[in-house]
C-alpha cells in the first residue's frame, strides 16, 4: 500500500458485519469509508465493528466520518465496536476529546 492510500474490506458473522480500514482515513479517502460504510448501513446489521487495526494515519476529516458512523450506530437496535485503535489515532480521539464517547474496545 502506498502512502495516502485506504483499503477497506468487511465480513459479515451472523447479524455483525466488520469493516477493516488500513492505511490512512484522510481528506482524500473519507469518501471512500462513508460509501461503505452506507452500503452496510442498508443491510440491516444489528452489530457493526470497525477495525482500525491498519490505520497508520487519520485527519479531521476521517474523525468526522468516525462520529458520523458512531452517531448513526446509536439507532435502537444497533451496536458498534471500534477494535485495534493504534496509538496515532487513539492520539487524535484523545487530542479531539472524544475517546470517552467511542466504543472503543482493545485500543493500544
């Protein structure tokens, strides 16, 4: 992968579907995230994972993206999980104020 590049991918278990994001959630790749993130959002899901294991880098604009799905995953019925925050971006959730309000679980 090279830099400023995202990959994502997603699995679905049961009524959980994972999205896995590596590389870097930027100005330049949010719109990638907020489309797949969209087309989950419609299949119904109950529980949703964000992995973010891979992130090396995210600016304001992934932060946004990370709230906005935050906020839609407090609907009744839903839950989300944000797995494997790496220090850089645990840095910006705790710079920004809100690692308190994300469901982060095993974060480094």
């Amino acid at each position: 992968m090279r830099p400023g590049e995202l990959t994502l991918d997603h699995r679905t278990e049961g009524a959980r579907h994972t999205l896995v994001l590596a590389g870097e959630l930027t100005l330049a790749t949010s719109a990638e995230f907020a489309q797949m993130f969209r087309e989950i959002d419609v299949l119904g899901f109950t529980e949703l994972a964000l992995d973010l294991g891979g992130l090396t880098f995210m600016d304001s604009t992934g932060l946004r993206e990370i709230l906005m799905c935050s906020h839609s995953c407090q609907r009744p019925g839903r839950e989300l999980q944000i797995t494997g925050v790496q220090t850089p971006v645990m840095r910006l959730f705790q710079l920004a104020g809100v690692s308190e309000r994300l469901p982060l679980r095993g974060a480094q």
